[in-house]
C-alpha cells in the first residue's frame, strides 16, 4: 500500500487521494521513523495540490451542508484590528467552511478555534485545511501527542494544550452519596465497533450475576441495540445489562451519578468526554492503562483505575469492592478541569498570539460548555453575540451552532 500510495498521481482528485491515502498509513505507521518518511510525502503531495480545489465530497460528503453545528461564537468582531473568535469541533465540521465564496474576508474577521476528533490526527482535512484557510488556525489536541504532530503537518497550527472533554461545566452533575448509588457499572458509549463493548461482555462471565450494568449509546457505522444484544447473546451475558439508546440527558446524568464506577474500554480514540463528565459526577473511571485517550490524563488514584487486558473481570470485582475510596469530583474541582478554567486558558493564547501579531485585545472570549456540542453558558452572552450569529448567516451564507 505504502508502494501505491507514494506513486505520483496524475490529477488533482488523485493528488487528495494520495494524501487520503498516506493519512491512513501515517496513523498505522509501526515506527516513528516511518511516519516522519509519510508525513514527507504528504507534504510533497500537499506542494502539488498548490491550492487548487477538489472534490471534497468525495471524502466528507457533509461539506456542501450550510449548518455547522458543532461551533460556537465566542467573541464578536469588533474593528479591523480586532478580530472575533469562532469555535468549532470535529474535522467534518470545520472543513464545511472551504466551500465559502469568499474565505479570506471569513478568516479577515474571525480567529478560528478547532477541535480534532481523533488521535492521530493524520487526515485529508487536518492536513490540507490549514493551507486553505488564509490565517493561522488554533488547534486543540485529543492526545498529548498532538502537541508534536500537528505543528509537523503544518506550520500554521497555533497549539493549545486544552481537550474536547475540557468544556464540561461542573454545575449540570453532583455526585450522589456512596451508599444510595444502585448501578455498579455504567458505561456511556456509542455502538460503534472501537468502543470494544464485547470486552465487558466477557468480563461479565468472571462476575457474580447480581453485579448491575447500564449501558448508553446510539447507532455507529451501522451498528445498533441490536447488535450488541447479539453480541453479549455470544457471550452468555445478553439479559446481564440494561440497555438504552438515545437516552436524554437526564438519564445520562443520573446514571453517571447512580454508578459506583464508569468504564471506557476503547483502545484509541480521540479525549473521550464522558470521561470527564463521570469524575464530575463522583463516579470513578476504569480506563485501559495502554489506552490512546487524552482524558486518560485525568485518571489517578483519586478519580478511577487503569485497566490490564487480562482478567479483565476479577479487576472490574475488585474495582467495584473498592469504588467508595476515590473522590473524583472532589479531585476534578480541585484542580479545576472544568469549561471556566479552559476558558482562562484559551483566552490567553488568543489574547497573546493577537497582541504579538500587532492588534489589540479589549475583550475576552464567553465561556462556552459541551453537552453534547458547543454551547454558551451565559444567558447574556447567548443575547450579545445573537447578531453576530446573524451576520454570519447572511454575510457568509453558513449557519454556526444549533440545528
């Protein structure tokens, strides 16, 4: 695959392919050394596309929708010298903005703030947007190592240190006393296959039958309700769970409260929010100690356990025995992980980048929280930046937020 995907390609559909193609061995790549000699082809091949279009939807067929959802106005433009600030998450988000007609006058008036989804974040859209978009471009990380990666796959990524699961705001859960807590495990994730969900499903053999288990999700990639049932019938365990899809928010809530432990049991993915929102609720997490999740930052002594592969269900047994000794939420507030701290801290890197850069900064960013996409905490400022909403709708023909 290597051999074909380094063949120089002859137009420039095939030029994004190429690209698209060496992304999917960069993320695989076995060594470091071997993922720097991709990244070089990627960028020979990124010189050839000298931006020039192509076909996006070929790649994200979403990109001709004019509603980004996943976005939020944190700050208003307030003069030529001072620009307005634009969140958005997820890459088939962001990439929406290229099909724009006037790109420059976009990026003129907003600094744009984007989150990854995943980690690593070697993809067409990571690696062709910023050379697209006419202004540095503030970036998020789903893993530590994002830190180092994206600066390499361009120069234009203005790094902040700060996750997906750092928007969650502490006020929407409390945490239930030890003893009124009736779930022994919960685990909030989607159906998809990444979400390894067969790996509880055998655990639950090693467990005495009287250990209760919620689980949440929806569909991913095809896969359903039904599937996992199908699954856990594999495994002997089909009537050992609850099961519910698309649960409200309140459910969600209350059983990350009701749980004595959360479990993420995925081996790679992106910061894995409910993480986050399980310690704030005082729930301990059990997370793979080799798992590649940024929020398995967060998890210590005092807010959940790092998992071994093997014998999977006597440590989950012996987690549950001992859930009542960890204080998560107590940790997480603490040390103030929350969406009011993580805005402090963006705010500063846009404030020092803006000031360096020769313009001015008389106003800070609005708080915003994630539940499940972006949104303002503040009433007021919901009210302030309508008209900005507004203005981006009918200037830039695109829709930010809602929907």
């Amino acid at each position: 695959m290597l051999k074909e995907a380094i063949a120089a390609p002859q137009d420039v559909q095939a030029v994004a392919r190429s690209i698209d193609r060496l992304c999917q061995l960069a993320r695989v790549a076995p060594t470091a050394q071997t993922k720097l000699r991709v990244e070089d082809k990627i960028h020979e091949r990124i010189r050839l596309l000298n931006g020039r279009n192509f076909d996006w939807s070929e790649f994200t067929p979403s990109i001709a929708q004019r509603r980004i959802p996943k976005a939020v106005v944190l700050k208003k433009w307030i003069g030529p010298r001072e620009k307005g600030v634009i969140f958005i998450s997820f890459e088939d988000q962001w990439v929406r903005l290229l099909r724009l007609a006037d790109l420059k006058a976009f990026a003129d008036r907003y600094t744009l703030v984007i989150s990854p989804a995943w980690s690593p974040p070697h993809s067409l859209i990571n690696c062709v947007f910023p050379n697209v978009f006419p202004d540095p471009v503030f970036c998020l990380i789903s893993n530590t190592n994002d830190l180092q990666i994206f600066p390499r796959l361009s120069k234009k990524y203005q790094m902040v240190p700060l996750y997906a699961c750092s928007w969650v705001n502490p006020e929407w859960y409390r945490a239930e006393p030890f003893e009124n807590k009736d779930i022994d495990i919960f685990m909030l994730a989607n159906f998809g296959k990444y979400k390894r969900h067969f790996a509880l499903f055998k655990a639950l053999r090693d467990m005495p039958p009287s250990v209760r288990v919620r689980l949440i999700g929806q569909n991913n990639e095809g896969r359903t309700a039904d599937t996992l049932l199908s699954e856990a019938d594999h495994y002997g365990v089909r009537n050992r769970f609850e099961l519910k899809t698309n649960a409200t928010d309140n459910e969600v809530f209350e059983a990350f409260r009701r749980a004595k432990v959360s479990l993420i049991l995925s081996r790679r993915e992106g910061s894995c929010v409910a993480v986050v929102e399980s310690i704030f609720s005082g729930t301990p997490v059990g997370m793979y100690e080799d798992a590649e999740i940024g929020s398995r930052v967060f998890i210590n002594e005092a807010t959940g356990r790092l998992l071994q592969h093997h014998n999977l269900g006597a440590q989950l047994n012996e987690f549950i025995a001992r859930a009542h000794r960890y204080r998560p939420r107590e940790w997480a507030l603490q040390h103030d992980i929350s969406c009011f701290s993580s805005t402090v801290t963006l705010n500063q890197a846009l404030k020092q980048h803006a000031l360096a850069s020769g313009r001015e900064w008389t106003q800070d960013i609005a708080v915003h929280q994630w539940r499940p996409n972006p949104q303002l905490v503040s009433e007021q400022d919901k009210e302030r930046l309508q008209r900005e909403y507004e203005y981006i709708s009918s200037q830039f023909g695109v829709a930010i937020g809602g929907g």
